[in-house]
C-alpha cells in the first residue's frame, strides 16, 4: 500500500531492447555504483551489490501484455462526416408495376 524510497527503480533500454532497473537509493559505497536487480540462472534475486549492469543477469526483456491505440476524434473529423437524408417512403402511383424488370402487358376490355 505505501511505497517507500527502496521501491523507486530506475529504467534504463540498452540498444537491444534488454532492459536494467537500478536502485536510486543504494549505491557501492566506494565507487558510487548503481545497485541492480538481477536474477541468476536458477531463478534466484541476486544481492544488488554484485550485480553490474553488463552481465545478463541484470538484463530483462519487458514483455507486453495488451496494446490498446485509440484515436480520438478531433472536432474538424465530427464536423465532416456527412448526414444521411431522411429516408424516403414508396410511392404509390398509377403506373404499372414492374415483375422481373419488365411491365405488365396491357390488359384487353372483355366486353
């Protein structure tokens, strides 16, 4: 729940995306070298004492969990994007209706 001085890391990227956290509280005493977090080949916290920042045991590859990108609208794109017309009703007319694209023989007066 509260985070204390020994909880502030810092991040450094090397050129091949391998990432080191160094203490910004602990330093060497006499060389005033960054302590750094480091896990050996059996899975094991290493003293921060010992590790340096050149061996593998301190480099970690950050993994990422979800890559969310969203775009927010900008007031000109909410302006510009067109109204559709209000729909049309049908018609309804005098004029022959259509079967199959064609129309409808004219009908003879039986009388």
């Amino acid at each position: 729940e509260h985070f204390t001085p020994e909880c502030k890391f810092k991040e450094s990227v090397f050129e091949n995306y391998y990432v080191t956290y160094s203490s910004m509280l602990y330093r060497q005493t006499q060389s005033g070298r960054s302590w750094y977090i480091g896990i050996n080949r059996d899975g094991h916290i290493m003293k921060g004492n010992r590790v340096k920042k050149t061996k593998a045991a301190a480099h970690f590859l950050p993994k990422v969990i979800e890559v969310a990108m969203y775009k927010e609208p900008s007031l000109h794109e909410l302006a510009s994007e067109p109204v559709s017309p209000p729909r049309k009703t049908a018609k309804t007319s005098d004029s022959p209706t259509l079967k199959n694209g064609r129309k409808e023989p004219p009908q003879a007066d039986a009388s």
